[in-house]
C-alpha cells in the first residue's frame, strides 16, 4: 500500500496540473504546495520515479505515469466526496471541511467511499465545485466550459460553478458577500488596468480585486 506521503504527492502533481494546464510540474511548485524544502521534494521524486510513480527530469520538472496518475484520482476521489459527505450530512461549512478531508482521506477504504458515492447520488462536484473522480478514474464533469470572472465582460450575467482558491479565509469573504456555488451574478465592470471586477448580487455592488476574482470560475448565462 503506498504510504501517506506517496499518496500526497501524487496528488499534488495532480492538482498541479490541473490548475495549469500543463503535463509537467515544477519541484517548486510542489514545494510550495506542500509546504516542504527543494531538496525534499527532489529526494521524494527520485523515489517515486524508481516505482514507477512519475518521471522526473531534473531541471524541467516532474509529471505522472499511468500508475501514479490513477493514484492520484484515487486521493482525489476520496478527498472531495468526504468533503461533500461533511457538508451535507454534519452541515458543516466548506471553509471547515478541507482539514478533515486531508486527514480522513487516507484512513477510509475504497469500498466506505463508494458507499458514500452512491449515498450522496453519485454527484459531480465538491462543495467548492471541484470534479469527482468516478470509481473508474473518470472525472464526471471536467469543467472545460467554465471560465474565470476576469474573462467575463461587463454585462454578462454569470453563475458561480467552481473555487480555485479554496484558503478558509477566502472562502469565508466569499460566504459573507454572498458569493457561494450556484449564486447568480451580473458583471457590471471588469478592468484589467484598474485590477478590478465589480458584480451584481440581488442589486447589491460587490468589488472584487483582480487576483480573487481569477480565482473564481463560473457558468456564462447570457450577454
């Protein structure tokens, strides 16, 4: 069985990815994301290259092979419905779930989780509208349709879909403005000079500086 700090890894690569769209990742972004030494995470490559984990290319980064990938859907998959499992049957908020999810994730079996999968209706997204792995490594709604709120003109009538930025802190100033998934916006001013994006919530204006905003992905309605 692979052990904690494997399975960690691997996830990060994955999200990694994700996030940027790209096959490779940098060992200081994985560095960064897991809150551990350049050296440290190097070491660790090198080790999970030998098991056919990844490959790693000093200097250009690090990518997962078919193994490690599957992995890392595997954590994912356990991560997010857990995180969903909080939220609906304890109430919990999804600014309190990500903690728990990180621990838990690696004590639960795989039989548990899908249990919890076909309990909670076999959905798409986690609280924070991230894809859920299925059982077979698919994920049921990739998001491709989905776009930043700096890409967004002004007038577009938008929903919010997906949180990149999922911090307790950020999650918490978005709860209290009113900005949570499925919340219905109108973009009333989107300025890459000024760095800002400004947006309608029930008439109400709500300033958004440009980083926080590209943190959130929504849904086009209409123009």
């Amino acid at each position: 069985m692979p052990s904690l700090t494997v399975e960690n890894y691997c996830k990060a690569i994955f999200q990694l990815g994700q996030r940027s769209g790209m096959e490779w990742v940098a060992t200081g972004q994985l560095a960064t994301q897991l809150g551990v030494s350049p050296g440290s995470v190097t070491s660790m490559l090198k080790a999970l290259a030998e098991s056919a984990l990844v490959e790693y290319r000093p200097y250009e980064g690090v990518r997962l092979t078919r193994s490690g990938g599957s992995l890392a859907l595997r954590m994912v998959r356990r991560h997010r419905l857990i995180e969903l499992f909080l939220v609906r049957t304890l109430g919990m908020t999804w600014d309190e779930v990500h903690d728990e999810a990180e621990h838990m994730e690696h004590a639960v079996s795989d039989s548990l989780i899908d249990r919890i999968d076909e309990f909670l209706g076999r959905p798409d997204a986690d609280p924070h509208g991230d894809p859920i792995p299925s059982a077979d490594g698919e994920l049921r709604k990739d998001g491709a349709e989905l776009q930043p709120l700096t890409e967004c003109p002004a007038g577009a009538r938008v929903r919010v879909a997906r949180i990149l930025d999922q911090g307790s802190d950020f999650l918490r100033f978005l709860t209290e403005s009113g900005l949570e998934i499925g919340t219905e916006v109108m973009i009333r001013q989107s300025s890459r000079e000024a760095g800002i994006v400004s947006v309608s919530i029930d008439e109400q204006s709500l300033p958004l500086g440009w980083p926080a905003a590209g943190q959130i992905l929504v849904d086009r309605i209409s123009v």
